[in-house]
C-alpha cells in the first residue's frame, strides 16, 4: 500500500527554521531519506517551493479565479511529501514518527494513496491512464 507523508507546517514554523543552518536539514533529511531507501520503502519525495511563490485556483466561481501567493489566512502549509510503500497504515505512522521534523506547529499527515485497481477497471478514462501507466513503466 502506498502512503503520502505531508509535511505541514505553520508561520511559527517556518519562523523557527530561519535560523537553522541550511546543511543541517539537508544532512538530516538525507540520513532520512536514505534510511527509508535502504529498507525499500521510499517511492518519492520531494520538497515544495515557497508559498509566496505559488498560486490557488479557486473554483468557486466560473471563470475560476487565480489568486497569487502567499494566501490570506492559512495556518498551515504544505512544505513537502514522501510517498512510501508500506504494508500498512502502522508502518507508514512509524515511519513518519521517526522524521526530523521537531518544532511548534510541525505536523506530518498521512493519506493513504489509492491504487488505479480501486478504480472501475470497464471505464474507458480508467483503461486510457492504465495504458499510460503500463507504456511508461509505472504498472
């Protein structure tokens, strides 16, 4: 089963890391992430730019509206993920218990990720991306 590991974080948080040496969590990360490698468990992780940096497309009307970053009243950010290939729910929480994050309002949530099987396999959408995945070596 796989599982995304989101890392969220608030201003507080964010605050908090201004003054941590960027090679520091670089170097922590990296033991991390290759612990999770050595035991086969890692299918990606990646690191997500700066808020300020990003847009939302709100849908709530039509046309839908673009806003840029950073956004008015969030008190939690999205700083990055993991995706891992876990045998369960337990597995994945161990995991995330064992990453270096530390800090007020540091938090990790875990999602599980649902598989293209789960889906009705007599779609002709569903059929469509399984070709896809199956033509670039992702089945």
């Amino acid at each position: 089963m796989k599982y995304m590991l989101i890392m969220r974080a608030t201003d507080e948080s964010y605050e908090a890391f201004q003054n941590v040496d960027f090679n520091e969590i670089l170097e922590s990360m990296g033991r991390f992430n290759d612990e999770m490698i050595q035991a086969g468990v890692l299918v990606a992780a990646e690191g997500l730019d700066d808020a300020a940096e990003g847009v939302v497309v709100d849908y709530s009307s039509q046309p839908p509206v673009v806003t840029d970053g950073p956004y008015g009243e969030t008190k939690e950010l999205f700083g990055g993920y993991w995706i891992l290939d876990v045998s369960s729910k337990e597995e994945a929480v161990a995991w995330a218990k064992r990453a270096p994050m530390a800090g007020p309002g540091t938090k990790c949530e875990i999602r599980r990720v649902a598989s293209i099987d789960e889906f009705p396999q007599d779609n002709e959408w569903i059929q469509k991306e399984r070709a896809w995945r199956e033509a670039t070596g992702q089945l």
